[in-house]
C-alpha cells in the first residue's frame, strides 16, 4: 500500500479532531505544536515538509504529552538544534527515546520501515547503534505493558488501514473505539 500523507492526516483527524480539538498539518519547514489560540480554534501538529515519517514522529510527541504540556508551545520543551555536544546530545536522545519507540511502532502498523533519528549532523559522533537498541527496547517495553491511550487508539487505525485494508472510516472506527475504552 502507498503511504500517502492525506490518508494518515485523514486518520488522525477523524479519531482526535472532536474529542482533543488537535489537527494534524503538513508544514513547510520545522515541526511545532502549536496550542489552540484566538486565531485558531485547534490545536495543531504541525509536521516537516510533508514527510509521512515526521508526521509519525510529531503525533508520537503528541501522544506522550499530558493535558498541561498540550496548553503548551512546543509542549514547552527545548530543542537544541544539530551541533549539539555530547552532554546536550545525550540529553537529547534521553527524551527522544519514548518518542521514536511510538513512532517506531506507527511505521510497523503501517508496514513502513523506521530509522532512528539522532539529528546531530554537525555534532559529536553518534553512537547510533546504541540508541537504536534503548529506542527498540522501549519500544518491546511499551509491547508488554501497553500504550498510552492515544498511542494505542492511533496505532490501532494504522495497523486497520495500512495492514488489514480497511477503509479510512472504518480504520478511524477502530481508533475511536479503543479510545472510548478509557
């Protein structure tokens, strides 16, 4: 199956739009949240140039913030653009891995293959290998324990549409449903 960006637009949409007033929305440039405000009646995911795989990663934040964190710009996190140093660095992969394991699990739903981001090109050498095996070992974690609830809802519609062939509707359903299990 193609991975087209309107369909997981559609999907995520169609399960978060009414009850969490999130949209998600492809970007020209970088990534950002961005709260509800006077001007727009959303809240907003806002992922890089289109990429079906930054949507992924953008909605994992998504799905780890708490309520207080989603009033937030940028969750109100920090970001330390690429050239970071070894202890910013190993800030950056300390609160990045939750995140890449939820997005590794998306792209396994859509059947879509993951790689790690470390995002320091310009930076002290990475040790790729290693981050890759903590994000693959949250990512095992969050298989035996479960999900977060909007992880869970969101992965479930995935895994629908892109693996069992469901229709959008009837993969939105699935998302639905799961959260209403709360």
């Amino acid at each position: 199956m193609k991975h087209r960006i309107d369909d997981v637009i559609a999907v995520f949409d169609g399960i978060f739009a009414v009850p969490y007033r999130t949209c998600l929305v492809s970007g020209d440039d970088e990534p950002l949240y961005c709260p509800a405000d006077s001007e727009h009646d959303m809240h907003r995911i806002i992922f890089a140039h289109g990429f079906f795989a930054s949507a992924l990663h953008e909605v994992s934040h998504w799905c780890i913030a708490g309520e207080r964190r989603r009033q937030l710009e940028d969750y109100g996190y920090w970001y330390a653009p690429d050239g970071r140093d070894e202890a910013r660095q190993r800030e950056f992969e300390s609160v990045e891995v939750a995140p890449q394991a939820l997005e590794s699990l998306f792209s396994e739903a859509c059947d879509l293959r993951f790689s790690v981001s470390v995002d320091n090109l310009d930076g002290i050498e990475v040790d790729r290998h290693a981050f890759a095996a903590d994000v693959e070992a949250r990512a095992d974690r969050y298989r035996e324990t479960g999900l977060p609830l909007r992880a869970a809802a969101f992965r479930d519609a995935l895994h629908a549409f892109y693996r069992r062939g469901l229709s959008r509707e009837a993969a939105i359903e699935i998302g639905r449903e799961r959260l209403a299990q709360a």
